[in-house]
C-alpha cells in the first residue's frame, strides 16, 4: 500500500523541488558552478560592483553566507573584491572577464531546466500551473509574515497572460 503522505502536496512539491534542484546542479557542474553561485553571477551582471549586504539581501541569505560564496567565486576567478572608499571598509564586488562569460551562459542553463521541467505540457498547462504555484506562494509568505519574494510585476504578468 502507498504512504499516503506521498499523496499530498506538499510532498509532492518538496520531491519536485528536490529532483529541480538536483538537475540544476548537474547542468551548473558543466559551467564549473555550484547551486547558488548562479544566483551571484546574475545579479553582478545585472548590477556590478555590488556590496556584501546588498548581495546577502538580494540573495535572501544572511551575510556570512554571501561572504562564503563570494570567497569561492574569488577562488575559481569570476569575482573580485575591491574598497571603493578612502578607507578600505566598504567592498564591492564586481565581475571578472570569466565571471561575465561564465554568467551569459546561465541562462541556457536555465532554459534546459526550465524545458526539462515543463516537457509535454502545453503553454496554457504552463501558464496556469505557475499561477497555481503562485497562490501556494502568496499562501505560504502570508501565514509566514513575509511577502515571499513575490512582487506586483510578476503577479501583473501573470493575471496579463491568464487573460
């Protein structure tokens, strides 16, 4: 007889999860990069020359653990640390050659994930499985206080697309 737990949403989410994450690291192992590293790379191309509390924020990580990234990404030579001030107190990090070539090719990352993940569904059965992912979300942030990541932009897009 099957657990009836692995019945339930919330299972099925969390070994969904689990199996997006997995592959993301296979295909970001081809880049020489480690899940979550990615993230940096992205918001440095969007945005260089950010500092520590600005990444650990937009991150949603706490500083400690941006610092630990960086450090790594530092390491393998697609980031560097430099003090923009008189003083040597505020650093920023910015991007290096490598680090820019290495972050163009996230996205074709993301778009293997993201076509692995949605294959054999139709653009409407896509459209309104994010919706639904969506409501979970908006629950989720609510009953914890928190707005979850969530923004009007992307809750716009999305009531536009249903339309």
């Amino acid at each position: 007889m099957k657990d009836p737990f692995a019945k339930t949403i919330g299972y099925r989410l969390n070994h969904t999860a689990r199996l997006q994450r997995a592959l993301s690291a296979r295909l970001l192992t081809d880049l020489g990069l480690f899940p979550g590293q990615e993230a940096v790379l992205k918001l440095l191309a969007e945005l260089d020359g950010r500092t520590m509390g600005d990444l650990a924020g937009a991150l949603r990580v706490r500083p400690p653990t941006a610092s630990k990234t960086i450090a790594r990404l530092t390491t393998q030579g697609l980031v560097e640390r430099r003090t923009t001030d008189g003083d040597g107190r505020l650093v920023r990090v910015f991007l290096t050659d490598l680090g820019r070539e290495r972050s163009g090719a996230i996205d074709g990352v993301w778009e293997t994930l993201e076509g692995e993940m949605v294959a054999g569904l139709d653009g409407k059965e896509r459209k309104r499985l994010r919706k639904l992912l969506r409501k979970v979300e908006k629950n989720l942030a609510q009953r914890l206080g928190t707005d979850g990541g969530l923004d009007d932009e992307t809750d716009a897009a999305d009531e536009d697309e249903e339309a």
